[in-house]
C-alpha cells in the first residue's frame, strides 16, 4: 500500500478508533491509547506549537498517525470490524464537528475566566 493511500485508510480510522473507545471488548491499553488519539486529534494545543517552523507540523505529520496506527494495531480484530461497520452505518465520520464540542467548552471556560481575571 502506497504511503497515499495509508494516510487516507488512518484518517478514514479516526471516527471507528472513537467507537472503539466506547467498546467494551476493547483492551484496556487500546482505549488509553485510543483516548490520547482523540484528545490530541482533537486538541488546539500540539506538543510542539504550529508557529515554530517546519517541526510545528511535523508532530502532527508523524506522530498523530504513529498513535493511530499503534491503536489499531491493539483492537481486536473482530471489534474492528464492528466499529467499521457502526461508522458506516450511523455516518459516524460526517459528523467531525460534534467531537470537538467538549474543546471547545473548555476553551471558552479558560477565555471567560481569563478576561475576569483581567477586568479586575
């Protein structure tokens, strides 16, 4: 498989690596790993910052796919296979937007409490 083509298979991954999570048959270290894949995916906040030149993307280019691909390589087979067919069925993957509302919440609890603190 070409480098291409992997790279679509991991992100076309991401929605049923968020249903695996929820599974119960799923390892425990799967789901730990499972977990910072999402958080991480999910987060503004990157290991190292996208303003720094040409390493800001590259934590993003190597190492969200390198958590990826170690949590699938976790999940069971068979868990797999009915998390695929979950995202397929419910549209999973077309729905982006609803995971990051729980960031987006705690973004604006941070900025609220910060523009307070400063109105003092």
């Amino acid at each position: 498989m070409s480098l291409k083509m992997r790279a679509k298979q991991l992100k076309s991954d991401i929605p049923i690596v968020f249903l695996a999570l929820k599974d119960k048959e799923t390892p425990f270290l799967a789901k730990f790993f499972a977990g910072v894949v999402i958080v991480y995916a999910l987060s503004p906040v990157d290991l190292i910052p996208d303003f720094i030149p040409v390493l800001g993307y590259l934590d993003d280019l190597i190492l969200l796919p390198g958590l990826i691909a170690l949590t699938l390589k976790l999940i069971p087979d068979d868990v797999m296979m009915r998390c695929r067919n979950d995202a397929q069925t419910n549209g999973i993957g077309r729905k982006k937007w609803y995971y990051a509302l729980p960031f987006i919440a705690i973004w604006v609890v941070i900025l609220t409490t910060a523009v307070r603190l400063l109105w003092r």
